[in-house]
C-alpha cells in the first residue's frame, strides 16, 4: 500500500481497511500517510488517514501516532518512528512534541528522542521530515562537538524572534556567519534585502521553461519576497560572498566543464567553509573561513539530466552550507537554468540549502539559490575567471 501508484486501488484498499477496521494495518496505513502521492495532492483527507480514523476514532489520530512511535522498536521499525514524527509534525502537534522532548523521563533510554531533546532543547530547532530527523541526530554525533558548540554560540546572539523560528537548515548558515560574517546574525531582513538586490541587478539571469508544470512559478527576487525568511536572506549573502571568492569560482568552472563531457551524469557536491567548526580566535576573526567545493562522485550514473548524491554527500552537508549540482550539458542551457521537478522534491524531502549552477554560455555560470516549498532566488551569473 505505500507503494501503490495506483490512486484509485488505493483509495479502495484504504475504504476497506477502515470499512473493516483492522487494527493490525494501522503502521501500514501510517507508512502509506506519510508517502508524497501527485494524485492525491488535492484531497482535503489522504484515505490512509480517513481509514485511520475509522479505526482508531478521529480524536484518536494523534495519540495513536504518538503511542506508535513511542512503542515501535528503534532498531528495525526506526522508519515507521519517523513517519510517525512527520505526520504530527504535518498534523500541527509541535506544542505535543516538545512537550514530550522537554520530559527527561519520557525520553530516556530512547535514542531517537533523546537527540531530538538536546536539539529541541539547546538549539529550539524541531526536525520535519525523517531526513531531517538523521540530520539533528547527526549533529548529536561527538565528532560533530565543536559544530554544536559552535551553533549554540551563534544561535545565543541571534535576536530571540529569529532564534526560535530558526529552521534546522539554517544552523549552518548561522555557523556560517559567526565564522564569517557575524553582522548577519542580527542584520535586518530588510537590509539583507537590498544587499542582495544591490549584488544581483544587472548580472545575466534566465528564467528555466515551466511549459506544463503549473503556473505562477518565479526566481525574481522581488516576487518571492513575502516568502523569504533571515535564513534565506543569510544564505543568499553568503552564496554571494563565496562564489566572489576567484579559487572556488574557478574550481566552479572546472567542475562544470568536466559535467559537460560527461554523459553518464550530473555533477555535484557540497558549498562548504573550510574553517567551518574551528573553534580557536583565528576562526573568530574569519581568518581561513573561506568557501570550499567538496565534490562526490554520484550514487550512480544513470543519466546526464540527473545526480545521485551518495551518503558521503550528506554527512558533509550536515554541518555544510548547500547541496551543489551542476546543469552543464552545453554551454547554452538557460531553458535549463535553476531547479527543476526532480530538484523540488529532493529539497522538500531533505530540507537543505542548495544551489545549482548552470551554464549561460562558454564563460558564464547562472546561480540559482533554491529550498523546500519551490521557493527559488537567481542570483545572476558569474563569470569565468582569466586564465
């Protein structure tokens, strides 16, 4: 059942489980919930959920969501746990969950929870989806110290309204900016603003081709304005400084040539800063806090309009700054400039920051900032450095 694509078998199978309540099928119907299904985007009530409902009561959905992610076991149901997490955290139970965070004796002996208290606890930040939920764990990780150390400290000279509508992708940018530019943590949105907008006119843009994709979609700064939020803003002004910096935008342009003979493949990596978690007062002072691209080799090479990002990928990307991929199969490609369908449901799954940098023309590379929600922001070309 969650991995039906049929809508209209799945809608009957989840009538019948509910018709017959069969309790033993409720993580299966939770499993299914939770599943992204296009053609049942425009259902008020998923039939998953309809049909848990009628199992378990409509008042009881939550309380059976949380009672199933406190029972099943850790170690080979932790996918279940964590359908369950997204689903309460879709359902507006944050106030329930961190409440449950907050109590040492509900979480103790439990793993999962306990990171996820320290991360809630420490830093105000609730995970969303289940990569998100890998991703505070992670940082929960001991060879991973410095960074929290790091995040706390940035975090505490954020202003409090900022701190605490914090998303978990923005502890790196906040990282970012206390290693790099510290005025950024409390910077106006509206003065990040008009930076960016300053930075941007007059560089070369283009727009990707949406034909049959829906309507309504832009990269204009101007037009998502209402939508951007200081992580947004943080990691825009940052993207900037460091594609300015000329090693990594020649290691840029190099990276996009060699994707452009490549037929087997995309190419991509992670934007990162070098000195990103040291902790001395050479780090303090933005002395070594320069951009680095680390790039990995795909998962695997399935087609040149795609790239796999392998695990090593991610374990940089969780105190790294954005998932990087290159759209470079010629060196006019502006009808394939900035994201597309498949780049929007990566971002709406893993929740990170990501650029993708695109070929205008043989000298020119298009940079497009991008995350979940199709929410993107070009931030004009840059050009190849001499020599």
């Amino acid at each position: 059942l969650p991995r039906l694509g049929d809508v209209s078998w799945r809608r009957r199978v989840s009538d019948l489980v509910g018709e017959y309540r069969i309790e033993e099928l409720v993580p299966t119907l939770i499993r299914a919930w939770a599943n992204p299904v296009p053609g049942l985007a425009g259902d008020d009530v998923r039939p998953e959920r309809a049909a848990l409902g009628a199992i378990v009561g409509e008042d009881q959905v939550s309380a059976t969501l949380l009672r199933t992610m406190r029972e099943s076991n850790p170690m080979t149901q932790a996918n279940l746990r964590a359908r369950c997490w997204e689903l309460l955290m879709k359902s507006g139970d944050e106030v329930r969950l961190r409440a449950l965070l907050a109590d040492p004796e509900a979480t103790r002996g439990d793993g999962m929870l306990v990171d996820l208290a320290r991360v809630s606890n420490e830093l105000g930040v609730l995970p969303v989806t289940r990569e998100e939920i890998l991703w505070a764990r992670e940082l929960c990780e001991p060879s991973r110290a410095a960074f929290f150390a790091r995040a706390t400290e940035a975090l505490a000279r954020m202003p409090k309204e900022r701190r605490e509508s914090l998303e978990l992708r923005g502890i790196p940018i906040a990282v970012a900016c206390l290693e790099r530019r510290p005025s950024l943590l409390v910077d106006s949105e509206a003065d990040l603003f008009t930076e960016i907008d300053a930075r941007t006119r007059g560089r070369k843009k283009a727009s990707p081709d949406f034909t049959g994709y829906g309507e309504g979609f832009t990269e204009t700064l101007y037009q998502v304005r209402d939508r951007l939020v200081w992580s947004d803003l943080a990691a825009a002004a940052l993207a900037l400084d460091l594609v300015g910096e000329p090693a990594l935008r020649r290691h840029l342009f190099e990276v996009a040539a060699r994707a452009r003979e490549d037929r087997t493949t995309e190419y991509g990596g992670v934007i990162a800063l070098a000195a990103a978690t040291g902790a001395g007062s050479a780090s303090s002072r933005g002395e070594g806090a320069r951009g680095e691209f680390l790039e990995f080799e795909p998962r695997s090479k399935a087609s040149d309009i795609r790239y796999e990002s392998p695990q090593a990928l991610f374990d940089a990307l969780y105190t790294g700054l954005f998932h990087v991929h290159f759209h470079a199969q010629s060196y006019e490609n502006d009808r394939y400039a900035g994201p597309h369908m498949g780049d929007f449901a990566f971002s709406d799954s893993s929740r990170c920051n990501g650029l993708v940098f695109t070929f205008l023309s043989t000298d020119l590379l298009g940079v497009d900032y991008y995350r979940h929600g199709r929410l993107v922001i070009d931030l004009g070309a840059i050009e190849r450095p001499e020599g």
